[in-house]
C-alpha cells in the first residue's frame, strides 16, 4: 500500500484518540476514588479502556500498511472507517458517563440517539476496515 499521508493521517487521529481515551482515566479515577455507583465507575473504565486500544489500534495499522497492497479507492475506504471507528467511539462511548444513555438503541432522548449513531459508526465502521485490511492484507498478493 502506497499512502504515507494514509499513515501519517491514521497515526495522528490514532494519537488524538489516545489522548482523549488517556482523559478519561482521570474521571474515572475521581469516580473510582469517589464511591460513584458501579454503573459511572464502568462507563468510565469502557470509555478509557476502548479508547485507548482504538488509539493504539489506528497506531499499529498505519505502522502495518507497508505490508498491505490496496488501490487508492481501497486506501481511502481503510482510512476514513478507521477514522469513523475512532471518533464514533469518541462519541458512542464518551456520552454514557456523562448522561447515563448507554445509545444501544435508536430511542429515547436525542443524546442516546447520537450515543446510538456514535455505536453504530464503530461496529459498521470496524466490518468496513477489517474486510478492506483483511483483503489488502492477504497472502500472496503482490
């Protein structure tokens, strides 16, 4: 796969990701040490957790694409679903702490319809990015 700037864009929102899921470990750290009901302590430790793997996940694929042989349509779907992925995940995960709405169904209040867009962004986002990296990826392609 030809695409240093796919690389340099997959590691620069993959650093941003990390930071923002490196954040939350200080609200959960308060959450934690404050008594928060288990609920808040694990929202806040899947917000931090997943965060930081996709950070580290964008990371570790973009330090990978040089064994990935993929077209410019190929690199571009790749890129922008690890991209949706990552900031869905922002969004899909970083709202339940806050608000309580968990967004695991298009209902109720419109937060947990954007949690709900938030989440359907990473599983829709993650099916795109490992087929394309799966097929790019494969043995014995030149």
């Amino acid at each position: 796969m030809n695409g240093e700037g796919t690389q340099r864009r997959l590691v620069f929102h993959g650093a941003i990701i990390l930071l923002v899921g490196g954040l939350c470990g200080f609200p959960e750290r308060r959450a934690v040490s404050g008594g928060a009901p288990e609920s808040v302590v694990h929202a806040w430790r899947v917000a931090h957790d997943a965060l930081v793997a996709g950070g580290i996940m964008l990371i570790a694929i973009a330090a990978a694409l040089s064994h990935v042989r993929l077209g410019a349509r190929g690199r571009a779907w790749l890129e922008w679903s690890l991209v949706a992925v990552a900031y869905g995940a922002v969004v899909g995960l970083g709202l339940p702490p806050f608000t309580g709405q968990r967004g695991l169904e298009p209902t109720g209040p419109p937060i947990n319809f954007v949690a709900f867009i938030g989440n359907a962004a990473v599983g829709a986002g993650t099916l795109v990015a490992l087929s394309v990296l799966i097929w790019g990826a494969r043995p014995g392609r030149r």
